[in-house]
C-alpha cells in the first residue's frame, strides 16, 4: 500500500494498490503508461487481468473523457478507443482523486508495425481508421489529438486502435490537445475549431507520415510544401487528390474520405494490372499467333450507389486477404 504521506499523488510507485471509494474495486499499479497536462495513466493489475488506469486532480476532465468512451461504446462497430470498465474515486489521507479504468490495448504501434511489415499495409489501416472516426463524429465528437503515438496495430484479426482519449472534444469547441505536425493551424490551413474536418487533415498527414518517419518542419507556405512531399513519393502521389481535399478542409465527412480513397485504390490496381499485362505481352508473345490484349482503363464514369458496396468490399476483401496472408508468413 502506498503511504498517505506521498506528496504527489501522480508519483505511484509500483505496487501500490488503488481502492474504489463507491464500488471497492482494487488495482495494483503495474507501471506508467504516460502522463500528460491532465493526468497519469498506468498498467495496473485487476483480478488478474491487465487494465489501464487515470488518475487525475481534475473532476472536469475525468468526466469528459468517461463521457467519450461511453460514445465510443454507444456507437456500434467502433473499437477505436478502449472500453471503459470502471469509474471511481481514490481517496489518500485527506485528498480524493478520481480515477477511471478502462481496457488496455496491447499491440504494435502504428509506425512501428507499418516499418516492420510494409507500406502496403497502411491504405487499409486508414480506410478502417476513416469508418471509426465516421461513428465518432455522428456521436458528435471530434478525436483532436490524432496521431500514430496514439495508435495501435492488435491482433489477429489485425485493426488499428487508439490508446489515448485525452484530446477528444465535443464538435463546436476549441481542440483541447493538440500535436503540430498534424494540427492545421501550424501549417495555416484552418483554424483550432472542433469538426470532422479537424480529424480528416490529420488522417492525411498520418499517410504522410508514414513515408516520412522523421517528419518535417514547416519552413515555407504550408501548403506548398506538403504537395512538394506528396509527390515526390508515389505512393503518396497516387493518392494526391484525395490528401490535398483533406488538407485544405474539402471534406465534410470522413466516409466522403473513405469513398475517395477507396476509387483511388481502384484505378492504382487497375493502373497496375495493365501495366502488368502489357509488360507481359511484350515480354512474352506468342509465337506463329497475333496476341492482342485490350487494355484496361479505371472508368472515368461514376457507379451508381448500390454498386458502390460491392465494389468496396471486393476491393477491401482483396487487400485484407493478400496482407493477412503476407503477414502470416512472415510470423513462419
């Protein structure tokens, strides 16, 4: 048990034991996890199951983020954010500290994984990523503070997870966390207002990212030189159009994203199967027989919308299907 005369109660030691004050659950502090402007969080142990546990001096900011992680349960589908177990209040000597207790996501993180298994892997994280933060802002909310630190890769089935609640805002307010690489308002591209809008530039300075683990700082127009990085990667620069409305607040919704994103993965694969094709015909044509091969062009006309599911799930089963196989040959 922890000593009542500990002057700073974000200081746990290890081993310490957390009593609930309403419900008389205990944990028993593991290690630190992080800490920021608004409290700890640790690892803690709890009847024998690992969990994360926030312990902060403001009451103000406990309720709000508890209120975030019930909307993320509301919303059905959504597994970004970690489930919330417990809420309660510690109290030491002659303080009570409220602390809440959620699950605690053990995996990879983004950069790390997308390092370790390839770039191939980093469009189907941001469709899944696209379809969360949809859920998340018909609840009315705004992630804020999005960034791969605060991302996670677990599995199987491998998805992308969040592990920090912290900068999450209600839509209308001001951003309460932010990071600058993905913060608009450092590259002057918007303001500091809590919209989807918000949440969709950082989704596309995360791609960015990826392909620049290093980061960049702003040293020009902010815009000129996020396009002068978009294409002097072409991966990046096959999905140019897409980042470049995310980055000038185009999109108003993240499925608008997602559905762009999606026709854009479309015409790359269907860029490279001709490529591949007409490689495969100059390189190997058949002998005594003419061997003609219509080439393959992505359609410039629109689907109509009840074809546009199917299209999406054969794209992404696709994908899912040639990653997943990938992955589990290099656990062999």
């Amino acid at each position: 048990m922890m000593m009542n005369s500990m002057k700073n109660p974000f200081n746990i030691p290890n081993g310490t034991v957390i009593k609930g004050k309403w419900h008389l659950q205990s944990y028993t502090i593991v290690k630190e996890l992080g800490r920021g402007a608004n409290g700890v969080v640790y690892l803690a142990d709890w009847n024998k199951k690992r969990v994360a546990i926030k312990v902060s001096d403001n009451n103000v900011t406990i309720t709000s983020e508890m209120n975030v992680l019930k909307s993320f349960s509301k919303a059905q589908g959504v597994t970004l954010g970690p489930s919330l177990l417990d809420v309660d209040d510690w109290v030491l000597g002659n303080k009570t500290i409220p602390f809440y207790v959620m699950e605690f996501i053990e995996g990879v993180h983004f950069l790390a994984f997308i390092q370790q298994k390839g770039k191939s892997w980093v469009d189907i994280f941001i469709l899944q990523l696209l379809a969360d933060l949809e859920k998340l802002h018909e609840q009315g909310w705004v992630f804020g503070d999005l960034k791969p630190d605060n991302l996670i890769v677990t599995g199987p089935p491998i998805k992308i997870r969040c592990i920090d609640v912290g900068g999450v805002t209600l839509q209308g307010r001001a951003i309460k966390e932010f990071t600058e690489f993905y913060d608009r308002g450092y590259w002057g591209l918007g303001s500091r207002k809590a919209e989807p809008s918000f949440d969709l530039f950082a989704v596309a300075m995360i791609m960015i990212n990826t392909y620049y683990p290093q980061r960049f700082p702003k040293q020009q127009d902010g815009l000129s030189l996020l396009r002068q990085k978009i294409e002097a990667i072409p991966e990046l620069r096959k999905h140019e159009q897409v980042l470049l409305r995310a980055l000038t607040g185009k999109y108003a919704t993240a499925i608008q994203m997602r559905e762009d994103l999606l026709d854009s993965i479309s015409k790359s694969s269907l860029r490279n199967q001709s490529r591949a094709l007409k490689q495969k015909t100059t390189v190997s044509p058949t002998p005594n027989k003419k061997r003609t091969v219509k080439q393959i062009q992505p359609s410039t006309k629109k689907r109509p919308r009840k074809h546009s599911g199917i299209k999406e799930t054969i794209i992404i089963f696709m994908v899912v299907c040639f990653l997943y196989v990938l992955y589990i040959y290099q656990q062999i």
